[in-house]
C-alpha cells in the first residue's frame, strides 16, 4: 500500500472535530439589572466582588453552594472551586469567545459539575448552550470593593511564603478605584500623575451621545474647575465618558460633583428636540474624542 493511501486511511479512521462557530454579541449583558455594572467590573474595576444566586433548577441540580463574581481571579483562571464548595467566577480574563455572557455561564456551570476544591476546565470557544441571563437570579449586584486579592484566599494560605509573594505582586498591579455613590457604575480611579472619573452610562449610545452633545454645546460637559472632559470610549455597547482629574483631590470629594452632572446629563438626555446646529457640531466633536480602552 502507497504511504499517500496509508495517510488517507489514517485520516478517514480519525474521527472530525465539530467545528464550533464563534459569534459576537455586542450587549452581552443586555437583560440584567445591572447591565452597566456588570461593565465596569469588567472592564474598570480591579478588585470587587458580589454574590451571584443560581436559579431553582440549578440549585436543585447543585445543591445551594454559595457563587461570587470577582474581577479576577489568579493567573486570570476563568472559575475557581474551593475546598468548602465555593465557587468563584472571574469576568477578566484570558480566553473568550465573542459572547461574553455566554463563557461566563459555561465558566460557572463547569466549576458547578468540579468537585470542591478541584481544577475546573473550562473550554476556550464553549459553542451553544445556556447564558448568565438563563442561570442567575437577576437583580442588582451587592459589590463589594477590594483594595487587594485577599479575597481569593482561604484562611490561612497567606502564611504560605510563595502564596504571600504571589499576592504582594498582584497587588502591586492595582491602582486606587473607588466606586462612588453619585452614580450606578460611576468610579473614581488614580493613575500615575492624574485622577479619572469613568462612567458607564445605561442608555443606547445615540441617545447617550445626544445628551452629552447637548451638555457639551453649553459648555456644561466638565466636572468643575481644573477638570476636564477626556473623551470616551464603547464597552460592549454602551458609552464610557471620561473625565481627567487634578491627582490630589480624594475620590468623596468628586461626590457632588457628579452628582450635579448626571441631573444635568439626565435633563439633557430626556429634551425632546433634535439636536441644533451647535449641537451637532458638538457631536461631531465628541466621535473624533474617541478613547481606547487600555
């Protein structure tokens, strides 16, 4: 027998690998509560946490073990299980289809099939199959902000010295982030030599772009004195207003006026009128401000 016959042969006993079709979804969280919420933790956010309920037909099926959705978690690992049936979450990291929702529900279905305390193996492109939006009890997100990775650990781990180097590094990562009370899903952040106030704003992006355009026009778009309006940027449809901040002026203290911006920001959003000419010229200021998210 030829090799090139030998070869066919081979390849035709070698049972075929389904293919499996990546899709994206440019609202991954669209349907939850806390749609916006639920992007800033993903993408601002470094180190928070909440509980998450699984629905009655998973908790029949798992038992009632206890989920948190963390940032991250170690080596970006996609779920965690621990010894006393935990099961751990994250929403940043390494591998991802373009359904986000959807790896995030198989992350969590997979730890749940994982003996506690086991690894979980959780597959790169999880094909078909249920969403965060199928398994969760929706309602708003209890977080909880972190100013490390203490969390991760269980009692005691931390005296380990490889597990407490560990952490000092990841901990090093993290810059200073509040979550402030002005706003849903408004967070103050410090970087090295300035501050930033990010905001995911809930609406569709027109009319989030309409109303900021509006403010803009008024010369109302800033935060007050020695701020100014950075641009934006899209985070799995939604927009990210961002504002520059003088670097020594604490996180409460951008309370009020945040506040004050998003009555104006609401009142803006909720006018009626097209846009007029100053308006759209402001528009089209705002597209060419455009950030990108690092």
């Amino acid at each position: 027998m030829s090799k090139r016959r030998k070869n066919q042969r081979a390849v035709e006993a070698t049972p075929r690998r389904e293919k499996v079709r990546d899709i994206f979804v440019p609202r991954p969280f669209e349907g939850l509560a806390d749609e916006p919420e639920w992007i800033a933790l993903r993408e601002l956010v470094p180190a928070a946490s909440a509980p998450l309920r699984l629905t009655p037909e998973l908790v029949e099926e798992y038992g009632d073990r206890p989920v948190t959705l963390a940032t991250v978690l170690p080596m970006a690992a996609p779920a965690m299980t621990k010894p006393d049936g935990r099961v751990l979450i994250g929403l940043q990291r390494h591998q991802q289809s373009g359904d986000v929702s959807r790896d995030l529900a198989e992350a969590l279905l997979c730890a749940l099939r994982t003996e506690p305390g086991g690894q979980v193996s959780v597959p790169p492109l999880p094909g078909p199959g249920p969403r965060l939006q199928d398994i969760l009890v929706d309602g708003p997100l209890e977080i909880t902000m972190h100013d490390g990775f203490e969390f991760w650990l269980d009692p005691g781990a931390a005296d380990d010295p490889a597990v407490q180097a560990s952490l000092e590094r990841a901990n090093a990562a993290i810059y200073p982030t509040v979550k402030l009370a002005a706003a849903p899903a408004a967070y103050w952040c410090q970087v090295p030599e300035k501050a930033h106030v990010r905001w995911v704003l809930p609406e569709d992006e027109d009319t989030a772009l309409d109303a900021l355009s509006r403010l803009s026009a008024a010369g109302t778009l800033t935060l007050g004195e020695q701020t100014k309006f950075a641009g934006m940027f899209r985070a799995h449809g939604r927009l990210v207003p961002v504002w520059d901040l003088p670097e020594d002026v604490p996180a409460a203290d951008w309370e009020a006026p945040v506040a004050e911006f998003a009555k104006r920001y609401a009142e803006a959003r909720d006018e009626k009128e097209p846009l007029d000419a100053a308006g759209r010229r402001a528009r089209q200021g705002l597209l060419g401000r455009q950030l990108t998210l690092r």
